[in-house]
C-alpha cells in the first residue's frame, strides 16, 4: 500500500503552517500498524518526508515522524504500517485522547 499518495500531498499544510490553531488543526491523514496499537496522525508536511502531527503509542504525543520510517516499520507480528482509506479529515480535538 502506499502511504501517501499525491492527492493526499497535496491537501497536507507545510510544516508549520497551522501554528496557532491548536486542537482545531485538521488530520489530513491516519496510519496505523494493523497488529499493534500504534496510530499516526499528520496534520502536516514537509512536502519531502517529514509530517508533523499527533502519535498515539504508549502515550499521546505531538511531534515529527517520517515517511521514509514509517515506510520501514514492522509490527509485533511483521505487518507494515498502512494508510486508513476511509479516514475523512478531522479536527485534531477529534482524535486526541
């Protein structure tokens, strides 16, 4: 699967971009590993491979990841991470725990 595709891209701000506006900036898009409980949500973009957005692993935490790692990562079991297909766009106050 790939992670991310242009149309996704494209609609991601640049790093740096929603500073200010808090729980209200958007997720533009959700990963997960299917055999863990680790989720990713980016609300931004490097336009390279960096995102910026909200982690929920062992705990709640905002910061950067990578494409290129998430790209490489494997699962407890060895399954790669994938992109939500169905996730819509959402404020972040939807999502943070």
């Amino acid at each position: 699967m790939k992670l991310l595709t242009e149309d996704i891209k494209k609609n991601l701000p640049e790093i740096g971009s929603t500073d200010g506006q808090g729980l209200e900036a958007v997720v533009q898009v959700k990963f997960f590993t299917p055999d863990s409980s680790w989720t990713w949500f980016a609300t931004e973009f490097d336009g390279q491979d960096t995102f910026y957005g909200y982690v929920d692993g062992l705990a709640g935490e905002f910061g950067y990841f990578s494409l290129s790692e998430l790209e490489s990562v494997e699962g407890p079991m060895g399954l790669k991470i994938e992109r939500d297909i169905v996730f819509e766009p959402v404020p972040l106050k939807e999502v943070v725990k």
